[in-house]
C-alpha cells in the first residue's frame, strides 16, 4: 500500500497534526473507507461545500490523495505551498487547456496513485449540490479506474461562504461504493455517455449527502446568470436544519 510517506511533504506534516486537531473539535465521523482500495489507482469524486473539504477527507484515508486545483492559485508564493501538499494545478478554460488538466490528472491515476477531483467544478455556493462536469467520467472512462462517490456532510455549517471563523458543527464523510460505468465503455469521446455517466455520479452524491440538487453549473449562479428564488432558499434553509440519515453503500 502507498502510504502517506510517500506524499509531498507538506501533506506528510499536515496529516500528521490537523486529523488529531480536527478530532478533538469537530469529532468528525467516516463511513464507507473500507471502498478505497489500499493499492493501485482510483478516483474519489466529492461534492464541494468548504475550504476544509480538502482536510477531512484525508484524515480518514491512509493513503496520500492528490487533488487538482485551479491554476488561479498557483501563483508566487501560494505556487510553493500547494505543491508541497500534492495539488497539481487545472486550467480553467475549456479546450486544449482543458484536456492538459485531465491528462494530469491521468498521469496521477496512471502512476497508482488516489484522485481527488470536485466534480461540481467550485464550491456550492448555498449547500445545494449543483450539476457536475464530465471531467471525472471521462477520466474514469479512459483510464479504466474506479470512481467512487464521496459525501462531505457538516462542512458547509461549519465554514460557510464568507465566514471566517469556523462553527462547532457535526462532520461526516461518506464514501460510496465503486460506480458500476461498465456499460459506458469506449465513450469517453461521446458527451451523451459522458453526460449519462456523470449524472449517474451527480444522483449517488445526491443520495449520500442528502443535499437538494440544481441542474445548473455552481460557477453560474456564482457569476450571477442563475438567479435562485427566495422561496427556493427557505426551502434549502429547512432542508439544511433536517438530520438527513446516511445512504447505507
């Protein structure tokens, strides 16, 4: 198995002082991890609710995973820190640019290593789960690896959009079993099937984390072209307020 040894060694440091710091606050709980394969690639596709998505999730894994994150950051000195914690960079134009992103994240997969990749594209900006994009299904298609379900549960109470402070509130991560995209192969050039898959990807996320699902990019309402109701809003509110009882895998 490939330890956390042979990570970065930021990440090394880090796994080795935040999950002791994050039990005793949050007492953060995990189900699912005996699906991660303790040898050989996979990709473990989350939902996107917080900043500290990127640390609960490891804590529970043994293995190092590598993330892709926006080229954005990886500039002066924020470039040295998020390569020393194992973040490859993605640009986030479409295009050629877009397949030199999936052909890192190939190369991680190809090298045996665990991906981590958000499908939503950004964090929700409300805590709904918003449409994903294809990148995961057509990498899981062309590379043949297992692409699992992850669900990041309590992390958007606890650092919500423009919050800096962080809140006491109950933490899960649900991990999902392997997503079956058998019938999916020799697709990963066609957008129906990759489209097919990744809404079968959106639909188990819904499912392990219980939040309510928008059939529209999360980068979108961002930028202010999906405009979301008051009335959908309180909705979400109650919804949020409910203990939703986790998916058995």
């Amino acid at each position: 198995m490939e330890r956390v040894d042979a990570a970065p060694p930021l990440y090394r440091a880090l796994h080795a002082v935040l999950p002791p710091a994050l039990s005793a606050l949050w007492r953060p709980t995990a189900t699912g991890t005996e699906h991660v394969p303790l040898t050989g690639p996979a990709i473990l596709a989350s939902n996107h609710l917080s900043f500290l998505d990127h640390f609960f999730l490891p804590m529970f894994i043994p293995r190092p995973i590598f993330f892709l994150g926006k080229s954005d950051y990886f500039t002066g000195p924020k470039r040295l820190f998020f390569e020393s914690v194992g973040v490859m960079p993605v640009a986030r134009q479409g295009g050629d640019a877009g397949e030199a992103s999936l052909r890192k994240g190939q190369e991680i997969l190809e090298s045996g290593r665990l991906l981590g990749i958000y499908p939503e594209g950004t964090r929700s900006p409300d805590g709904r789960l918003y449409r994903g994009k294809t990148g995961p299904a057509r990498l899981a298609l062309r590379t043949g690896v297992p692409i699992l379900p992850v669900a990041m549960v309590g992390t958007f109470e606890v650092l919500p959009p423009g919050s800096k402070l962080p809140r006491f509130r109950r933490v899960e991560v649900r991990i999902g079993a392997p997503l079956d995209l058998s019938r999916y192969e020799g697709g990963e050039n066609d957008r129906f099937v990759l489209r097919s898959a990744t809404d079968e990807l959106m639909y188990e996320l819904m499912l392990l984390s219980g939040q309510p699902y928008v059939d529209e990019y999360a980068a979108k309402v961002k930028a202010g072209e999906v405009i979301i109701g008051s009335g959908d809003l309180e909705e979400l509110g109650r919804l949020l307020d409910e203990e939703v009882p986790a998916r058995s895998a």
